[in-house]
C-alpha cells in the first residue's frame, strides 16, 4: 500500500456510510482506510463490518472509549497504527471525488504539506444524498439546482467542487489557497513524527487539528501546497460548530512558543506543555 486515509469519525453512521461508498469508487486504490473513532455508538461498528465484507480496501476501525471530544488522541492512534509512510485526513461527513486520493498521491512533495478545500453543501443537497447517487458518481455532476444553492448563498465554495488537472490553469485563475483544512490535507507521516503529532491537550474542534498542525509543521519547514480544484471534496451539511475560546487561547500560546513539538502528542513529553 502507497497511502493511508484517515477518516476521523464520532456517530453519524449514515454519513460514514455515504463516504465508504465514496472511498469505494476511488480512482487510486493502492491504499488503506482507518476509521478514527472518537468513542462512537454500536451503529458504526455496524456500517464499517458491512463496508469490510462489500469492499476490496482495507478498512481498521480504532475506537476508544467517549470521553468528550478526544480527537486528537484518535488521530494520533490512527498515525500509530498506519502501515504507509503518506497520510492523507478527512472527517466522516466529506465525501471524496472520484480522483481525490489520486491527486494527494500525485501532487506530494517532499518539504509540503497539501491543503485542499471542500464545498460546503447545502442542505438540500445533503439529504437528497444516497447509496446510488454515490456510487454511480452522480452526486459529483452540478446540474441548475447546485448552481442555484451556490448562487443563493445555501451552498458555499461550488466553484471549488470544479476539478482542473492543469497546473497552468490553476494558476492562471489564482487558486491557490493558504490555510489547512483537518478534513482535506496530506503529508508524510514523518514530518507529522517530527512535530509529535496531534497536540492532544486540545479540548474541542476548530483549531486544534488544523492549525496548530500546519503552524508547526511551518517551523520545520514544512511548508503548504494548495490543492485547489484538485482533490475535490463535498461537506455534508450540517449546523455550524464554533471554536471554543479555550482553543484560540492554547494556539495563541503555541505561537507565541514556537515550539514544533507539541508536550503531548504521539509522545507524552516531561516538559511543560
């Protein structure tokens, strides 16, 4: 196998079922799949042995006990437990295009980390979704309803969802983009090693998982790849979480140390976090 896809999952069972399905159409299949699973129910244990016996991938499921949100320590069991030297990182409610993992494969370089984007869709969109609209690669195609729900502001970042292979388009257009997104970027697994992995003293999402892993990756020297209009990636819908004060508040402290290892991490390290 050439890559590892974590899938960071709490509940929500019929959409890792939706993105299993999605994995299952990839046009890149040299890989395995890890579900990270922030202490789930019964439910996904279920989806994931139906998707073990229906597909050909690989597919380990890690779960650890819910004690509130605890995804960075997941992520960081999931790093522990990848068989590939290249990672590439989604949340169970995006769904990959068909060349998503072909793209992360083939855009890697040594020194990056690749930061793609997502469309985030509406929510009519999101519930029309089903097995078969994923599987025969329909929910991919816009027809005039996508374009409305853009234009009307109910979906956002359509655009986005517009796969271009040409290098030279994509700058042309000035699609490049800076920041990470924790449900789309790659990098290999041992520049994620040398910073430690996931600062697990984190405790809720927004900054934590993105962020802060891209800053200190930065102080290595490992620096961001836009993958815009590649690796394409649709988000299912859902209301808006925000990022707890407490979380701006420890990234700020990151920076302010500039420190590429985090004190608890892939290690649990005797200094001061």
């Amino acid at each position: 196998m050439k890559l590892s896809l974590i899938i960071a999952v709490y509940n929500k069972p019929k959409n890792l079922r939706f993105v299993l399905a999605a994995c299952a159409r990839q046009s890149f299949t040299d890989c395995e799949v890890i579900v990270a699973d922030d202490g789930s129910g019964e439910e996904i244990r279920t989806v994931i042995a139906d998707a073990q016996s229906r597909y050909a991938f690989p597919i380990i499921h890690l779960w650890h006990e819910d004690r509130g949100w605890r995804k960075n320590t997941m992520l960081n069991t999931a790093i522990r437990a990848s068989h590939t030297e290249y990672l590439v990182f989604i949340d169970g409610d995006c769904l990959p295009g068909k060349h998503f993992l072909r793209d992360h494969w083939n855009e890697r370089e040594p020194g990056k980390v690749l930061l793609g984007r997502r469309v985030e869709t509406s929510e009519r969109w999101s519930r029309a979704l089903t097995i078969e609209s994923i599987g025969s690669g329909r929910f991919e195609r816009y027809g005039m309803r996508e374009w409305l729900d853009g234009f009307a502001g109910r979906s956002l970042r359509v655009e986005d969802g517009i796969r271009i292979p040409s290098r030279f388009l994509r700058k042309l257009l000035l699609r490049n983009v800076r920041g990470m997104l924790g449900s789309n970027f790659s990098v290999a697994r041992a520049d994620l090693v040398a910073i430690n992995g996931f600062d697990e003293l984190y405790d809720g999402p927004g900054c934590g998982e993105d962020s802060d892993v891209q800053f200190r990756l930065s102080l290595n020297g490992i620096t961001g790849k836009s993958l815009r209009n590649l690796a394409i990636q649709y988000h299912i819908w859902h209301p808006r979480t925000g990022v707890s004060d407490a979380c701006w508040d420890r990234f700020e402290m990151v920076k302010k140390t500039a420190n590429p290892r985090c004190a608890v991490g892939l290690e649990k390290e005797t200094r001061t976090p």
